[in-house]
C-alpha cells in the first residue's frame, strides 16, 4: 500500500464510523467512486455486489436516473431553503402531504431532521415538550429494547440498546432497556414462543409499575430490529405489548427507518407485524440513500396534542437548518413514487420467497445456528455447535472473516456480532440474486473450513 494511495489518504486524514481499525489497517480501505445498479466499484477498478444497499437506505441502486434527474431538476428551481419561521419551500409542503397519506394514520404531521438518529432525538424532545406542557414535567423516562439500534446522538444512542455506548459513558439516566425479543437466542429452555411473548409483555408491566406510568415519556421500536442483527419480534409480541403501553397511557413510537418504504414486504413494517404506532420515525431510504433526511411522521392523536402545547408555548423551539430542503423533499418525493409506484416494493413481495429460499439452502450449513428474517432484510447466524447455539469465539472474529472472504469474492454484506446481513436493493434482478448466494455459501464454507 504506497503512501500515496487512495487508501492510505483515507487513513490518514478520515475517520471511518464503527470500524475495525486493526482489520482495515492490515486490508486497506476500499474508496468507493461510483455505481451501476446494485453494484459498486473501487478506485481499483474492482466490482462489488452491495448485498447490503449501501446501508439499508440505497434501495433503488446506486444509479437511477430518475432519482438523479430529481435532484438535478429541484437544484436547478430553488437549490436551498429553511422551514423556520412559517416559512417552508413547496416541496417540503408536497413531501408532507405525500408522507401522511401513505402512512398508515389518517391524519397526522410531519417534522424533517437530516437523519434517523436526529429523527428519534426529536421524537424524544417532541414528547419531554409535550408532557411539559400537558403538566406532566416528571414524563421524561424513554424505553426501549436491548439489541435495539436507533441512532448515535447522545439521545438516540441512550435509547440504542448495545454495550458499545459504554464508551461514552452512555445511555444518559433514563433510557431504559427491556429484554430483547430474540426467541431463538433469549427463550428459556421448555418455553414456548408464546410463554417467551407473554414473559416479555410481563416484564414491559412489571417495568412500568416499578418505575411509575407517570414518569415514562415513551416506547419506541424498530418493527424488525435492524442493526441490532435483524431480529423480527417474537410471535405476537406486538400485539401483546401495545395494549399495555395503551393501558397506561405511554406513546408507541415505531422506529421504522430500516422497516419503512418496502423492506419487509409492506410499505411499513408496522403493518406487516399488524399494529398501530402513535408516531412513525423514518429515514434512510426516504429518499433511497441520494439525500440525508428523516422524518417524524405524527399520528393524530400526537399531532394535535403538539399543536395545542406549540400554540400554548406559543413555538415549538426546535429545529435544523436545513430540515425539509427542497433538495431533499424533491428526491424523497420521487423515491417514494419509484418504490411504490415503478415496481421495487413488488419486488420485494414477488422475490422475497425466493430471496429466503436460497438463504435457506445455504443455511443447512451446520455451523449456521439460525436463518431471521423478513422481506428483504435477513440475517444468518455462525454458531460453533447448532444443538447448543454456542457461538464461536469471538477471539475468531468468523462474521468479519465471512465478510472480508465475501468482499474479496466482490461481495459485500456487513458481519453483525456473529451474524452476517443481507439486506440487498429492491432492484436485484434473479441473476444477481444468484450472484449473492453463490459468493455467499463460498466464502461461509471457505471460513467454517478453516475455524471449525
Ligand atoms: C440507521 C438507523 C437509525 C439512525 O439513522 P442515522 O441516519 O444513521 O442517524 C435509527 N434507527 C434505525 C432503526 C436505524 O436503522
């Protein structure tokens, strides 16, 4: 690797986020420059299928037209504008209206952030503000689940739930943590799904009593757990803690930022799990990946609870630069229209049974514990002993070596504890859907060979 080259440049000047620095110093970074399809390539010259649409969010490829021209077209009108001071641009009043309707509420409101961690974050002001101002000051606590991953705020990372945020002396007072609803991995020995499902509901009861209904702000989750290792709910879990949180009066927010859009088949994944959020955050592929944006999606129950306090306040202090740009909203706009309306979310419904066909094959391998997943999002799990789920060392790093094996192969999909992920673009064809799963069950058997 000469002092010169793309890779030592990046290493020198550039910090990478969530990397194995030792692992990349002895690979080299690979510099990205452009993309054809679901494919990118290197300044190298080398190929990759992303198996894992950049980062959940590039569901339409890395070079579609009609997103480019999008953009291209909206920089052209009106290149830049705030949405402070009742003022907003066009698009951003077009994005909001499009948002609510394909929401699954009837009414609602839209606030826009340049990212899902920023999203959640202002998820959590929304509601500290809003039982401020309804004269429940002491409402503050936030719960979610371990394995959870919502952002890296300092907010979004208290509320993610994963032994990393230590190093920050994180997650700040009161962002609780419930059990993660992994059946596979957290279910008891005899315990049925459903005895797991009801323990889980139980403990979210039990959690609420201790603590006070009055001093909790909210619940949020992601309908399947993204990073966390694609983990979908167990059973009925969502049916049975909904009407808990119901019960005493605390807000279901779905943290659908991965979900949203198409990946698990439905265009939320609230809806293919079948409950009913009271707010919706979204992100990533919004705008499939051309722009940064999120947004918090309010029910009508939240949205007119906020104008109420906002007119009480007189203002709702909070707010970005450059939330809902017209640059942004113009992309979502068409991104929205592309996934629903040019055949990729069909995709996703006509190819996930073959999608979770080939992974089930590839499966067999004895040294994978557990296929999860749904739609186009799944994850297969190494273990060293299947009968026992015990995993391998981790002193062996296996999912970073299946990666790396992977990338080397030019296929790249992403190591998640002792996992790895495939979260492909809704526009893979069937060949390159094959492309996947031979690169795949090469490099598991290539690294199962030399570790177990
Ligand atoms: C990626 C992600 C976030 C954070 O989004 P950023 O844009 O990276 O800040 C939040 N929630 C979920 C479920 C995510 O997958």
């Amino acid at each position: 690797m000469g002092n010169n080259s793309w890779e030592a440049r990046a290493d020198e000047y550039s910090l990478y986020g969530f990397t194995d620095l030792p692992s990349v110093h002895e690979r080299g970074a690979v510099v990205v420059t452009h993309g054809e399809g679901p494919y990118v390539f290197d300044t190298k010259g080398r190929k990759y299928l992303d198996s894992n649409s950049g980062l959940w969010n590039m569901v339409a490829g890395f070079d579609h037209p009609g997103l480019i021209k999008a953009a291209q077209d909206q920089y052209a009108r009106f290149p830049g504008y705030h949405a402070f001071f009742g003022r907003m641009s066009d698009q951003t009043v077009l994005l909001s209206e499009k948002l609510v309707e394909v929401s699954p509420f009837d009414r609602g409101r839209v606030f826009y952030t340049n990212s899902g961690s920023e999203a959640n974050d202002t998820m959590v002001k929304i509601l500290w503000f809003l039982h401020q101002a309804e004269g429940k000051p002491q409402k503050r606590k936030i719960l979610t689940r371990q394995n959870a991953y919502h952002g890296v705020t300092a907010v979004s990372a208290s509320m993610t739930g994963k032994p990393y945020n230590s190093v920050f002396g994180l997650p700040l007072p009161g962002f609780l943590h419930l059990s993660c609803p992994h059946y596979w991995r957290n279910g008891k020995p005899g315990e049925t799904e459903e005895q797991f499902t009801a323990r889980m509901a139980a403990e979210l009861e039990a959690t609420i009593i201790k603590e006070g209904a009055d001093t909790i702000a909210g619940f949020f989750a992601e309908p399947v757990m993204g990073a966390g290792g694609v983990i979908p709910p167990s059973k009925g879990y969502f049916q049975a803690v909904a009407p808990i949180l119901k019960k005493y009066g605390i807000p279901f927010i779905a943290d659908e930022v991965i979900c949203g859009f198409g990946r698990t088949g439905n265009t939320w994944g609230s809806q293919t799990y079948d409950f009913m959020p009271d707010a919706i955050i979204s992100s990533k592929n919004i705008t499939a990946g051309f722009f940064p944006m999120g947004a918090v999606i309010l029910g009508p129950e939240l949205a007119d609870r906020v104008q109420a306090a906002s007119e009480a306040i007189e203002e709702f202090p909070h707010g970005f630069t450059a939330s809902g740009h017209p640059v942004g909203c113009a992309i979502a706009l068409k991104a929205i229209d592309v996934v629903m309306n040019e055949g990729l979310a069909d995709n996703v419904v006509r190819l996930a049974p073959r999608l979770e066909a080939g992974l089930a094959e590839i499966a067999k391998n004895p040294n994978i514990g557990e296929l999860r997943g749904v739609g186009y999002m799944w994850a297969l799990e190494a273990v060293a002993d299947r009968a026992t789920k015990t995993p391998f060392a981790s002193t062996l790093s296996v999912s970073e070596r299946i990666a790396n094996t992977c990338t080397d192969l030019g296929l790249i999909c992403r190591p998640l504890g002792q996992s790895v992920v495939l979260c492909p673009p809704f526009i893979l064809t069937e060949g390159q859907m094959d492309e996947m799963f031979e690169k795949l069950d090469k490099a598991l058997k290539k690294v199962f060979a030399e570790v177990a």
